[in-house]
C-alpha cells in the first residue's frame, strides 16, 4: 500500500469559502473524503497550515518515510527559499500541485521555488489536480 501525504500551505483551509470563482465551492475536506474512498489502496493523509516552518517540519518528517508528497505550498511557492529548500534535501518524491492555472494569474505567482526539485507539476485543474498527483505516483512508469 502506498503511503501518500498531501501538504497545504496558507489559506487552503478556506476552501470552499475563498474566492469560489477561483477555488470553487467544495472544501478541502469533502473533497478528500472523496478521494480516500475512490483510492482505498492508498494510505492517505492531509496537514494544512499558514505556517512557513510548519510546513517546512512536516516536508523534513514525511520526506523520508513516505512515499509520496503532494505539495500545495499556496502562496509561498512564490516566496519561501526554505520550502524549496526543504523539498530539495528530502529523499520522498514531491508533485507539486495548484488548484488554479498560476501562469494565467498575476505575475508574481509565474515563479514556483518549489518546481526545481520537485518530480512534477500539476496545476489549473482544480481540486483534480490533487487526484492527478496520486494517480502520479500510482501510474508512473519512471520510477518515482
């Protein structure tokens, strides 16, 4: 059984609330309850927090015992090194994934620290982006 962990970064608990033109109506919660019953060969789990080094401790915890991560660092894709960083030190493959198209957005989020090192990039298809990111690691033929 694959061990898969989904990392949210700040705001993405208003899911559902925030910008539903953007990020739509459901929450991050309805909408992995979903994914856990459609994948049950996948040990799943979630952590959200708007807290940089909350992020960056659970990417170092997960990083080697995992295997895989699903990453939405949100707004701080834009502007943590130490995200990056921490993706980068890590043995776990990371996908990164963004609810929305962050090239058809402002300027500033054309820019991931995340991208570098992380094995791939999921974004614009809504919260299917995250399932996109699992059926990655269970369908990939290349290894990671």
């Amino acid at each position: 059984m694959k061990k898969l962990i989904i990392i949210n970064g700040p705001n993405l608990n208003l899911l559902g609330k925030r910008e539903t033109n953007i990020y739509g109506n459901l929450t991050f919660m309805e909408f992995f309850d979903t994914v856990k019953e459609k994948y049950p060969e996948v040990r799943l789990e979630h952590f959200q927090s708007n807290i940089e080094g909350e992020l960056i401790d659970k990417l170092q915890e997960a990083g080697f015992s995992y295997d895989g991560i699903i990453l939405n660092a949100a707004a701080y894709t834009h502007t943590s090194v130490g995200i990056g960083d921490a993706v980068k030190a890590i043995e776990t493959p990371v996908v990164e994934v963004h609810i929305s198209n962050t090239f058809a957005r402002e300027e500033f989020r054309h820019q991931s620290y995340i991208s570098p090192n992380a094995h791939g990039v999921i974004l614009g298809f809504g919260l299917q982006s995250y399932e996109l990111a699992i059926q990655s690691f269970l369908y990939n033929s290349s290894g990671f």
